[in-house]
C-alpha cells in the first residue's frame, strides 16, 4: 500500500498502509487465534463502524448494526471511545452492556489512529440483561428476529477484569511498536516513483551525515530546484527537509542501540548541527526525547548490541 498522502492532516493513509503490512496482520491473526477476537485499526476520524464484515464480528452486533437507530448508537459508542482514548488505552460501554477497547497510534506527537477490539461482555449474559435489550429494540422501533438476536446475544465472549486489563496491554505495547513502522512506512518506496525521485533517496541516504540542501540534491539528479521540489513532494506527500530529518532520525534510532555512544555523538554523526535541534526533531517524529527511546529500548537489545559491539559487528562510529 502507498503511502501516497503520509501527512494528510488526519493520518489515514499511514493506517491504509499499516491495516496492509505484514507485521499488522501476522499481529491480528495471532491475537484472534489467541483471543477469539476481531482487531481493526481505524484512522482517528471515521464514520463507519469498524468491524463490519470481519470474519470475528459479533454476530449480536452485526444483527444491531443493520437497523438504522442501532446504527446511530453504535456510532455514538465509537465517538466516546475515541475521546476515552485519546492519550492513553481506553475502554466504553455500550447500550447494550457490551465493551470496546481502543489504544491510540502515534505518528510522532500526533495521535493518527487506533487499534481496536472488543464487542464483548464482563459479564455472562443474562435473561435479564437480554430483556433491557428488548425494552432498547422496542424503543428505538427497530424489527429484528427475537430468536435469532437471543441466540446471538448469549454466544457474546465474555472476558474476566484480568483479560480486560491483559488485552489493554497487550495493545498498547503493539501501538508503541506500529508507532516506530509509520516512520519507517513513510521513509520506504512501496510504488513506482519518477526515476530521479529514486536517485535523490538513494544520494540522500548516501550523504544524510552532510549538510544537505534542495539545490545540492537537485544538481545531483541533474535537475532544476524548483521542479525537484515539486516532484519531490507530490511523490512523496512530504517535503524535501522533513524526508531529510526522518531519514536521519531513523539513523540515530540503530545508532541508540550501541551503548558506548553518546546522545550528542549520534546527533553530530547523522548529520544535525545542533543537539537543540536534533532533540526537538527527534521528539517531534517519535514522540519521545533520545533519552527516552534509548531508555525504552528493550533490555535484551542492548545487551545484544553491547556484545555486537565488542565483537566488532557494530562500528563505534556511523558509517
């Protein structure tokens, strides 16, 4: 999937290109083998309701969701649970007892989607719980097949408070990791692009430690400023010095991994002149300060590179 429009203002084709990737849908089949449950990721603003026709939809919801008035709700349930979970994983409840869970996805500091599952019950359905859904049905005038709604309703998966927290954790350690594949989605050519578009990623990435500049790359793929700058963007939906800076932030992301390098070595070795400005720009792509990615990192991956290092299969300094 292109990702033809990277940072359009609500960050949709960044999610197109992720629901598509491989290491989101080796995740959702896993976690539905695991669980029993759909998982969808859905761009921040959306008016469809996000399980319609997935394999795992609750057959209870599928039969509301099919009359207008459910419909409506269901929307107004996907309305809250976005506001709930804006900063941080969140979870709603919805007319009918069932619950959704959502954790948001970050391009950088901006929130540009959600990961969701749910459409299930904390409690074991009851005929009790069955009949204030009749008293809803009739409310809302809504036709649906009593037998056919009952059978559907008791087969809805329950989950233990333990599961629910287990599953919210579970997902927000999944976001973290889709946060850090958008940058790299977004640097990667996954469509034809005009050929000189080819050669200025490739000499960018060749001398992305220089001072680079529009006119420099420009002369080096044998073109004007201006009509580079244009195609530029319109291929890749990001202009020339963001490209530039994301390349190098990706850079200082493997750089981190070597523990005997310091924050204000990897930032001079990738190419920024000033510490103040390679915090700023690294905080703006990824969300969190050098120090806090570096501090995030897994245990397991610094020891790993420690060893590399001593070993000589990571350089001390960038290439």
């Amino acid at each position: 999937m292109p990702v033809n429009s990277a940072m359009d203002s609500n960050g949709k084709s960044v999610i197109d290109a992720l629901t598509s990737s491989k290491v989101f849908l080796d995740y959702a089949q896993a976690f539905g083998e695991i669980t029993g449950l759909a998982l969808i990721l859905r761009p921040v603003e959306s008016w469809q309701l996000p399980y319609r026709g997935h394999k795992k939809e609750n057959r209870y919801c599928a039969l509301m969701a099919s009359k207008s008035s459910a419909c409506a709700a269901c929307l107004q349930t996907q309305q809250k649970l976005s506001e709930n979970a804006a900063s941080e994983a969140g979870s709603v409840t919805c007319m009918s007892g069932l619950i959704e869970i959502a954790v948001p996805i970050r391009l950088g500091e901006r929130v540009i989607g959600f990961l969701q599952t749910g459409q299930v019950l904390k409690r074991r359905p009851s005929a009790a719980g069955f009949k204030r859904i009749e008293r809803l049905i009739k409310q809302w005038g809504i036709q649906v097949g009593r037998d056919e709604l009952r059978k559907a309703y008791f087969q809805t998966r329950v989950v233990s408070e333990r599961e629910h927290q287990a599953i919210m954790k579970m997902l927000t350690i999944f976001a973290q990791h889709l946060a850090m594949v958008s940058n790299q989605l977004i640097l990667s050519q996954e469509h034809a692009e005009p050929p000189i578009i080819a050669r200025a990623r490739e000499y960018i990435h060749a001398h992305q430690s220089e001072d680079l500049s529009l006119g420099q790359v420009a002369r080096a793929v044998n073109t004007s400023t201006y009509y580079f700058c244009k195609l530029f963007k319109k291929t890749t939906s990001i202009n020339f010095t963001d490209y530039v800076s994301r390349v190098r932030i990706e850079k200082a992301k493997n750089l981190a991994l070597n523990p005997n390098l310091r924050i204000s070595e990897i930032a001079f070795e990738v190419g920024f002149q000033s510490l103040t400005h390679f915090n700023r720009v690294f905080k703006r792509i990824t969300g969190m300060s050098p120090t806090q990615y570096r501090s995030q990192l897994p245990r397991i991956e610094i020891e790993s590179a420690t060893r590399a290092v001593r070993a000589g299969r990571i350089p001390l300094r960038a290439a």
